[in-house]
C-alpha cells in the first residue's frame, strides 16, 4: 500500500473512488451515477487529494480537502478491508504536514445502513485517536446527514 499525493484523480481512479463511496459510506448519501459524483467534485475549491493505492494501482482509499466557507474541509474514505490497519491514520498524518486546520462533518451515530444493509460504523472515535476536538454544538442536521463538526489544529 502506498500513499500518493494528486491534485486530480484520473478518470480510472474516480471510477475506483465513486465504488469505494458508494460501497463504504451510508447509502443515503451515495450517487446514482458517477456524472452525479463528478459534478460534486468539480464544486469543491482549491482541491486536494490523498490516494492509497495497492499494489495493482487500484484506488482503496481516499482523502481529499478542499477550502468551504474560507475553511479547510476534508473527507476520507477506506475500503473496510484496510480498517484497522493504520493507513487511515497514516493518511491524515500526511494531510496535517501540509495544513495548519482541518474540518469534517461526521457521523456520530450507527443508525445509518450502507447499500449493502450493513450498519455504517461511526468513525468519530478514530477521529479523537488522530487528535481531532469534537465541536459538539456544531451540527448539521440535513434529511441525509446528521453530523458533528470536528476540527484539528496544529497547535492543539
């Protein structure tokens, strides 16, 4: 597994990170078609992405930030094969080397269903381990999503 920092994925690895979405995160937030995944893409200013890519180049995790309401912004998504295993950590430990704050919305329950019927899994405490704060009058409260503003600071 290894790490690749690109200011765009290429058309493959959007492909490969539109199944990963779809796969891993609650479905109520899944895109029908990938024109849908890639229109939300191309709103996103001032992009970064974080590839974790295997052996055979193929796109098993994503980390992209970008800037909303003149704040940094992240998301990160894993194939569940790699939970566990530290790449997600090793993942946000690249994207802090080169920010000084980052911001999420998260779960912070498990009662969403993925497609699969499974029960989408709050990240909130992996994101508490990686030394974010939980801003916990800061919500968003959406017919599909109900999450919790974190935040990471370099000087925190």
């Amino acid at each position: 597994m290894r790490l690749v920092r690109v200011k765009a994925p290429s058309e493959e690895q959007k492909t490969q990170i539109y199944e990963i979405w779809n796969v891993e995160y609650p479905s109520k937030i899944g895109y029908k078609h990938i024109s849908e995944f890639e229109a939300y893409l191309d709103k996103l200013v001032d992009q970064h992405h974080i590839l974790a890519l295997d052996e055979h180049e193929k796109v098993l995790g994503w980390f992209f930030d970008f800037i909303r309401n003149e704040e940094r912004w992240f998301a990160i998504i894993l194939d569940s094969s790699l939970h566990g295993k530290g790449v997600g950590s090793k993942m946000l430990d690249l994207a802090k080397s080169s920010n000084t704050v980052l911001n999420a919305w998260v779960t912070d329950h498990n009662t969403d269903l993925k497609r699969n019927g499974e029960y989408y899994q709050s990240p909130l405490q992996f994101y508490i381990k990686n030394g974010f704060e939980v801003l916990t009058d800061v919500r968003i409260e959406t017919d599909i999503l109900s999450a919790v503003k974190i935040r990471w600071n370099k000087t925190t």
